[in-house]
C-alpha cells in the first residue's frame, strides 16, 4: 500500500494525566506487576505522588505541550464494598472489610487512574474513516481495582473533549481490554494518516495477559481505524513483568522502539514497510538490554514529544545511568529523539507507573483541541493551585492499616470537594474572561 501524501490533520497532541489522589496507597494490587508485588503494604506518600505527577506536568507545559489534567475519582469506593455484602455504616464496613477481605479494601481506596495510559484507546480523527476523534475509554476488567475506573473515566473524557470526540462506551466485561498501553501511533512521513498499532498479549507460563485480542480488534472496528496493525505481545515479556505493552516499547511520528522481545514477531514493523509504509523501528537486543533491565528501568515507558525543541523524551530518573542511559545515549546519536529530560516519579514507578504511563495522548486537529473544556488545560499557575491543594490535603506518609480509619473517609472527600470548588471557580473565571 503506498501512504497517501499531506497532512495527518493532527496538528495538536494533548496530553491528559490525572492527579494522584490522598489515598495513594501501595497495595500490591497490579496483576503481573512486579513494582507493585515488591512494594506491596509499604508506606506510600500522596503528597509526593502528586507532586511528583504535578512537576512532571510542569516540564511538559514548559516544553510548549498541550496538557490537561483530570481530578483524581473519588475512593473509597463504598459500592464496591456494598457490592461484595459489606453492609452498615462506613466505619463498620471498613472495618468488617479490614478483617475478612483486605485485598478489596485496598482496591476499594486505590487511586489507580492516575494511570492514564490506561485510560482509553484514542484513534485520531485523520486515522479513522468516518474522520471522527475516537475514544473507547478501557473497561480493565482484569482486576477489580483498576475495573471501577471505568464509569467516572468515561464521562470526565465526555467532559473535558466536548464534542469534538466520539467517547463510546467501554467494551463488554469479558473482552479484557487496557487502553493506550497497549497501543502506538505510526506515521509515516507524507502520510495523511497514521497506523494504529493494537498489542494484544499471549499469555505466559507465569501471568496471564491483560489486554484479550478480541478487545484489540474490537476497538479498531469501532474507531473504524483506516489502517490497523495487530501485533502479540511476547509471552517472555509477560513473564518479565511487561504486563502491558509500553513497558517494553514506545513510539513517535515514523518511529517504533521496542526490546527484541517485545513482541512473537522480533521485528513487525518489518511487515508494514514491506507494504510500503516507511516506519522506522530500532530494536534493541537482549544484549544491549535485557528483558529485566527494561522492567526494571521503564527506560522504554518514556514520554516522547513532539515539541519547538525537537523530540524530547522525559525519563524516568532512574535511567540516568548504566544501559538505560546507553540507550537513550543510542537514540540521539541516531537522531530519533533530540532531548532527554529526567524526572523522579517514585511514588508512581513503586506501583509499575513510569512517565508514560501517567499520561494519555490525543492526536487532534486545532479545531478539535478548540472544543477542549479550557478549565482542564493546564499552565503554570494553575499548576501553583493544584500543588496548594496536594499540600493542604495529601498526607505525607500512608500505611494499609490507615485505610479501616473512617477519619481518612472525611479526609479525602474535605479534599476532594475542595478541588471541586476550584475547578468550579476555574471554570466560573474563564467564562467570565
Ligand atoms: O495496572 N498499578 C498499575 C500500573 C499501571 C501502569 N500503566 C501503564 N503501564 N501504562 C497496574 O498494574 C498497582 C496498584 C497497587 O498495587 O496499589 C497498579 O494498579
């Protein structure tokens, strides 16, 4: 197939994180996580959770990028509780929860979206045939805490896109489905549209996989995507602790860059530039890193961005050294990216969270990003509010066994109300202006 030539019509790559909210917990909750595993029922810290998501925000708003921000969902998630036969009043199903089933008191307080990789599938409105911005917000369903984010996810995307996007519904329970992660952009240069690359996982003979082929096929044919590649996640990277796929691969404009084991096929890009789509792909060997380094580093759940200053990747500090740093060494020399930028994101990474995976990119035209409710966009002084707000409300230090005080309930909803308040007079001062 030869790529039509002009314009991709995406002049605009907004980037949507959600802040972490006070019950940032460490709950061993992520299934096929390693970082979550090893971090499972140490003190977490909201305040630096959030203020670490927040300074990343700032680098990106400071690179010229589009940023909006999303409030973190309101937990606990007392449904969840009542649902599995916790019943009375909130002190005594937190408590009765503590004893008889912990694990769904911590997915009940997770804060999980903040993940927004993981928040939706998003096809732009160049790539798909009927010309509309696409989203499917993802059901993940493979995990009860990460299940309940859904509801509240798809309707602050109906929210804050306005109508210039297409927010289906998630996908049905059973098709397993995890969002952007497990999804990459291709363009090649002239083309007028992208490819959507759709990652699916076989499962490993340790963790099964996360994202269902059905699921990947099935947002392609509802995003009525032009031109859709399926591609199977490796199952050593599963069993690596890959438990999606921008763990061990990550894209921009032409380029794919993935670890030799990322997927069954150790070059499938290959495939698309022998139809005559001329994307790039460095694939990096076990011997310049293996599987463990990358899920160890996140070097490849790096945020690549298209900016003034030419392509900068923000990495996660702990790739400052040692082969992670080689890599990053190896793709300016080869011009694939122009800048690094270091960021510390701990409190994140300690949950399988790297600076990737706090974000969800949406390709749109200008016209697109002009439907964007403005109270969601993100400058520097708003970032001074919010950093205000994580300091009046975050607690610094948070342990599994605060999670059964009632008192820590009142805590996050005085905080979370207060930064409704602010979103309210936000939006009351842009109208006005
Ligand atoms: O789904 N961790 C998340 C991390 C998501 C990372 N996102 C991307 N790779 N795009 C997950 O495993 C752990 C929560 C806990 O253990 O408390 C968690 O849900």
């Amino acid at each position: 197939m030869t790529p039509p030539a002009g314009d991709t019509g995406t002049g605009v790559e907004l980037q949507i994180d959600r802040l972490a909210g006070p019950s940032h917990l460490f709950g061993g909750l992520g299934y096929g996580n390693l970082a979550s595993h090893r971090h499972a029922g140490r003190p977490s810290s909201p305040r630096r959770a959030a203020h670490q998501g927040l300074a990343k925000m700032r680098r990106v708003v400071e690179l010229g990028v589009p940023q909006a921000v999303l409030a973190p969902q309101r937990r606990p998630d007392l449904e969840l509780l009542h649902d599995c036969g916790f019943e009375g009043s909130t002190a005594r199903m937190l408590e009765r929860a503590a004893a008889e089933a912990p694990e769904l008191l911590r997915a009940a307080w997770s804060t999980s979206a903040m993940w927004t990789a993981n928040a939706a599938t998003v096809t732009a409105s160049a790539d798909a045939v009927d010309g509309r911005l696409q989203v499917t917000p993802a059901n993940l369903t493979s995990q009860i805490h990460r299940s309940r984010e859904a509801r509240a996810t798809t309707l602050a995307l109906r929210e804050l896109l306005g109508g210039a996007a297409v927010v289906h519904e998630p996908l049905p329970p059973a098709l397993t489905d995890e969002g952007a992660a497990n999804h990459m952009r291709l363009v090649p240069p002239g083309a007028s549209a992208g490819i959507g690359v759709f990652v699916w996982g076989a499962d490993g003979a340790r963790f099964r996989a996360r994202q269902s082929r059905l699921a990947s096929e099935a947002v392609a044919r509802r995003h009525h995507d032009r031109h859709p590649a399926f591609w199977c996640q490796h199952p050593a990277a599963v069993d690596a602790g890959a438990f999606h796929n921008d763990v061990v691969a990550m894209s921009i404009g032409d380029s794919v860059i993935h670890h030799a084991l990322a997927f069954t096929d150790p070059d499938p890009a290959a495939a698309l530039r022998a139809a005559g789509l001329a994307v790039r792909s460095i694939v990096v060997p076990p011997g310049e890193l293996s599987l463990q380094e990358a899920v160890d580093s996140y070097v490849f759940n790096s945020q690549l961005l298209d900016t003034d200053r030419g392509r900068v990747a923000v990495v996660e500090a702990r790739c400052a050294t040692g082969r992670p740093a080689a890599l990053c060494e190896r793709l300016v020399d080869e011009g694939i990216i122009d800048e690094i930028v270091f960021v510390d994101l701990d409190q994140s990474m300690g949950n399988g969270g790297g600076p990737a995976c706090l974000r969800l990119r949406v390709p749109m035209s200008e016209a697109e990003f002009g439907a964007v409710d403005p109270t969601f966009l993100v400058d520097a002084g708003f970032c001074d509010q919010l950093a205000a707000w994580v300091d009046r409300h975050h607690r610094d230090e948070l342990t599994l066994d605060d999670l059964r005080d009632p008192a820590l309930v009142d805590e996050v909803d005085a905080a979370l109300d207060d930064l409704d308040a602010l979103l309210e007079d936000r939006r009351r001062a842009l109208v006005a202006a």
